[in-house]
C-alpha cells in the first residue's frame, strides 16, 4: 500500500487527509459544544476537528468541578505563529478556572536534540513562556516546571519521578516501535517522561484524581495513545483516563508543515515588518497562473496559505466570508490578500511585543 | 562456540571459571593490598579476586581523602549468608572512613518482579536493613534510600532523577541489548537509575567530584560497563571514572548459585537451627562413593559445599586448613564436617538475631 501521508509525533510528511486520521487513530469527532466555545475561533472553526474523553472535561465546566488542564513545550527553536494555536487553547481553559500544569520537556529536548541544559532552561523561558504570557497566560495559575526540576516540595518531586519509573513496566518495547515507528533509549525516556506529565497530576502528592485534558496536534496521538495505555495497566494507582483534543496545524508558508528550522516556512514572533512583508509576499496561494486567469476562472482559497493564516489566526467571520467568495469569483487578487494579512500580522506582532516587555517582568517575579 | 558458562545480572549457568571471567569482562586482578586489607577474609582468601580503578580508592584510603562506597539491594526474596558478602565489604569500608551510598532498587524491582510497592518497602527495611545494621553497618554515617524517593531534599532529588533522564541519551539500545542479552523498557530504566545510583554521588548537590567505588558480584559487571560507558560520554557532568571490585559467588548447597527463592540452596537469616541442621546434612559434598572409598582416597574440599561455607564464611585459617588437609587424607568424614559447620553457623545465626532485635530500635529512630 502506497501512503499518502503519515503522521507520527516526528514528522509529517504529505498532505494531510484529517477525516482518514480521525479513522486511522480511533479518534472521535468534536460533539456539539457549549455557547462558550463558539466564541473561540479554534472551536467555532473545527481547527479543533477530534477528541477522546472530552465528554468528562465539558462535564466538569458545567458543574463547575475542578479539571487539569496539561501541555508541554519542547524548548528548541523560536515561537511562531503555529505554537499560538495550542497555548491559546491553554489559555482559554485558563479562564474557564482550569488548572494549568506546563512542562518543559527538557530532559526530552536534552536526549533529543544535543543542546546543554543551560541552553533550554535559556529558550524554555524567553522564548516560549514569555510569549505564552503576552498571549494571556496567567502565570500565578499555573504550574509551569521542567522535567529536570519537577518541584521544590520534596514529596512532590519524588512522586513524578517514581510515577516515570513505574510506568517503564507498563508497556512493551514493540509497543513504543508501533506508536513512534523508530525508537531509541532517549526518545523511550522521553515518553515515561511525558505520561508521566500527563498522568501525574492525580496522584495524591498533587491533585487527586480528577479529568486532565491534554489538548495537542494530531501528530502528538501517539504519546496520547500510549499514555492511555500505560494509565489503564498500572496496578499501583486508580488513574481516571485522560481526555485529549487534536487540532489541525497551521500550514508552512511555502509548502507543508510548518516547522521552526525552516525560516521561511513560519512567522516568528522575533521577525521584523520587513520580513514579516516579505515572507507573505513568497508564500504559496491560491491564485491563477496569470492575472487574466485568475480574474476569469477565480482562485482557489482552500489551497491558499494567506487565507489559511487568516482562517487560522484572526477572528473577523465576515471578512473571512467575503475574501473567500471574492477570491472564488475573481474579484480580488492575491496582492490584496497578502497586503491585509501583512498588515494584520504586523499589528498583531507589534502589540504582542509590548506585552511580552511586561511579561517579562512578570516572569522575573515567579521564577 | 559452546558456551561452558554463562554469565549475566539475570542468570549464572554452568560452572564459572574466573580466570576466564577476568580475560572475557576486561576487568584487572587484585593489586597488592595494605595490610588492614589483610584482615579481612574476604580479601586475604581472594574471594574479592577483581576490579576496575581501585588504585584511587587505595590512594584516597591511604592519604585520608574522602570516598564513596556504594551499594543496591533488591528488596526481594529473603536474607541469606550470601548477602553477607556483600555488606560486609560496605562496613568494612565504612570502618575505613567512606561515606556509604545505600540505593534500595524498588523501582527495578516492581518493574521487573510484579510486587507493589508497599511490600518491596516492607522487604527492603525488614529483610535487608535489619540484617545490615545487625552485621554492624552504621544508619548513621549510610545514606539510605529508595529509589522511589531519593531524599527529602528537593534539590538532591531533582539532580539525582534529572541524571537518570539524562543518562538515556548515553547508550543506544544495542548497548543494552549486547550487555543484558535481553531487554526490557522495565530494565533499560532499571539499568538507567542504576547508573544514576553509582554516579551520582559526584554531582554538586552530594559530595562533589569524588572516586567512588562499587564492589559487587562478578555478575553484576555488565551495570558496571554500561555506566562507566555513560559516565565518561555525558556532557554536562565532570565525573570521575567509577571503580569497582568483583567476589565470587558463595555457591548453592545442593549445586549452582545460592538463590533466594530455591529453599534449600542457601542458608536463611530466619532458618531455625534444624533447618539449618538438615540443609548442611542434605548439601553437596567432596565425600568419596563410600566410607571405604573416601578413608582410601580421601575427599575433594574444593567442590565440597561445606568446606566452600567454611572458607567464605568463618575467619579461622588454621581450622580450615587442618579440614582441608585432614580430607584430602581421608582422615576426617564428611558427618563430622557437616556437624561443625552447622555448629558455626547456627551459633553465628543466634547472636545474628540478637543483634536483629537491638537494630529494629535503630531502624524506628532513623526512618
């Protein structure tokens, strides 16, 4: 069988057909959700399109009970626009009074990616939790710590780790071959790590337990899968299964995923109007191969990646609506499209680094 | 090639050759002891016949610098004379001024023998720890702790599981595989807090930058290569290189390696003096076919089990050089033997259990 794509939590390759994974990996489709979450592009636009266990999550908003809300971040590379996705779903349930636990994944980045921990610590707070407050994130709410350094009250720290040893009997080695395709002792750490994190906040020593959601990109199933595994055959502790949401990414500029080693494929927080203009200017649309065409046949909006960003990024329906008819009949041309996104993104960024002068101050205040 | 013996952390089969051990693991004879080493039995009678870097434990000895000794147990199974071996070296050393390291391996041991938690606990302070401080080791001057929960210090207990993390980025599975034959993600994990036990001593957090030396059983080499292995590729850390020394087995009574969990191979800490009666009388012996023959052509003390005790065990060398020659002769009977060695040992057994009761009231105010 000849693959289309493929999805793993280290790569994405191909064009991705979301209904097939949707199949492919077990997952479930958003069910009707709350007034409240209409009002978040995320959800209105099924840039949320999945879930597993949601019900409980939604369940517990409802009656107002306490719920765990988990991510984690890789401290390599900058922040682009792509990472806004999933920290303001973090955001979002911040609001809702969940409790936030944030992991910096560390001693994966560590075992993964040969930088010194020095380094990460380095990236892990200027470049991701800065950002994350500018974003919104209350960091008085939230219980952001690194793998290497889980906690300063001793009962705490010992309970994670213990859990990450514990787990290592609850699933096979094929098991982590089948869920990651290639495995090495690094990337196996990694995973006890990571449910771990995901796990861990019911144990006694933290919350109790209570639903945790873990929202993610649908690359990250894998780690969810195998977590879920792990939570179902450990003897020792009366885990309440995790409950997970998957989003859509946002695409790369020029062609596929977007990714933070390919410059010209993601807006960084970090560029300047200039490039910001000009990254825009190259990306990959969904236009006529001549002014003529496109003016007589119309373009294509669904393949476009300056309607994408607006789809993906910015809030306004309405203005959505008309570009996407307006492109379709050819009654506006790429040019225009790029200039108003160029311009949104650029205002966007400009506010954003205000912020992010005052989040650091913040941050200087609860590390 | 067939193989004559075998040897591995998980089995011993065949009858072991050590010269042979020595060539096949890279490990070095003895070097010539100062003389407080002589009064040990163990290293006057070479049943510590090896090791890797003991000449800077021999220097730090003899110009009075600090040291570490560290050590494992698994809390599983019961207490018998062989672990004997093992902890009195531990005391011997603690007498000598080392700061011992005392790592109980129960998250090793739920992962790889199907226990909870509690109970491994249980074993670990009742079955071992007892026994320990009943040989004479200090709780004192003995850093004791589980794996589980490595201090009540949350900064000793991040840097220790931080090195575990990190220590899986330092071997590739095919390491693990070639020195455990057969691999597990419970034991690839087991091997990495191992390796975080031997080496950690040497983070800032504990002592510092210090030799540090494990002594263990010949079988247990492969941990040690592994470490050594990670300990010189890690980046972050400066150790240095860990030395080690190797003892023979003292062998089962009836005919391979004593075992915890074959009744009648080994003496028990908690035998009654008939069980031990009728352990001895039924052990494997160097006894001639019949009393005729053996008055003829004498015994065979080097594969006798009882001689073997004696020579492991009890300090007396003109005693046990007298049997010896005694049987070689044919001038002693293998009865006459046997009824010696249950005298020592059950005389031995009874003052052990004294001390049992004086070292639970130890246990209660350092726990």
């Amino acid at each position: 069988m000849i693959k289309d794509f493929e999805v793993t939590p280290w790569e994405v390759t191909g064009r991705v057909d979301y209904d097939k994974l949707i199949k492919q990996f077990g997952i479930k489709p958003m069910p009707k959700l709350p007034e409240k979450f209409q009002k978040n592009l995320l959800f209105r636009r099924k840039i949320i399109f999945a879930q597993r266990d949601f019900g409980r999550i939604l369940d517990s908003i409802r009656d107002g009970r306490p719920f765990v809300v988990m991510t984690g971040l890789m401290p390599s590379g900058k922040f682009h626009l792509g990472h806004k996705i999933l920290i303001d779903q973090i955001i979002f349930y911040q609001r809702l009074g969940a409790k936030i636990y944030l992991a910096v994944a560390d001693i994966e980045a560590y075992n993964t990616r040969n930088k010194s921990m020095r380094e990460l610590e380095e990236t892990a707070i200027r470049e991701y939790l800065e950002n994350y407050i500018a974003l919104g994130l209350k960091p008085e709410k939230c219980d952001f710590y690194f793998q290497s350094k889980r906690s300063d009250d001793w009962k705490k720290s010992n309970a994670y780790y213990k859990l990450a040893g514990m787990l290592a009997s609850c699933a096979t080695f094929n098991e982590f071959r089948a869920v990651y395709g290639e495995i090495t002792p690094g990337k196996m750490v990694s995973s006890l790590f990571q449910a771990s994190d995901m796990l861990h906040a019911q144990l006694d020593e933290f919350e109790g337990k209570m639903p945790v959601l873990v929202p993610v990109g649908i690359d990250q199933d894998p780690h969810l899968r195998i977590a879920r595994d792990m939570s179902r055959r450990i003897k020792e502790f009366d885990f309440m299964q995790l409950s997970s949401t998957y989003h859509k990414f946002l695409p790369g500029l020029k062609g596929e995923k977007m990714s933070s080693s390919v410059e010209e494929s993601a807006i960084f927080i970090s560029d300047s109007p200039k490039e910001v203009k000009k990254k825009i200017w190259n990306s990959f649309t969904g236009g006529g191969g001549s002014l003529k065409e496109q003016k007589e046949k119309g373009g294509n909006p669904d393949v476009c990646r300056v309607y994408q960003y607006l789809f993906y990024l910015f809030d306004d329906d309405n203005e959505l609506k008309v570009r996407y008819e307006k492109c379709k009949n050819g009654e506006i041309l790429c040019g225009e499209c790029k200039e108003y996104l160029t311009e949104k993104i650029n205002k966007f960024l400009k506010e954003h680094r205000k912020k992010k002068e005052t989040a650091r101050n913040k941050i200087d205040r609860y590390l």
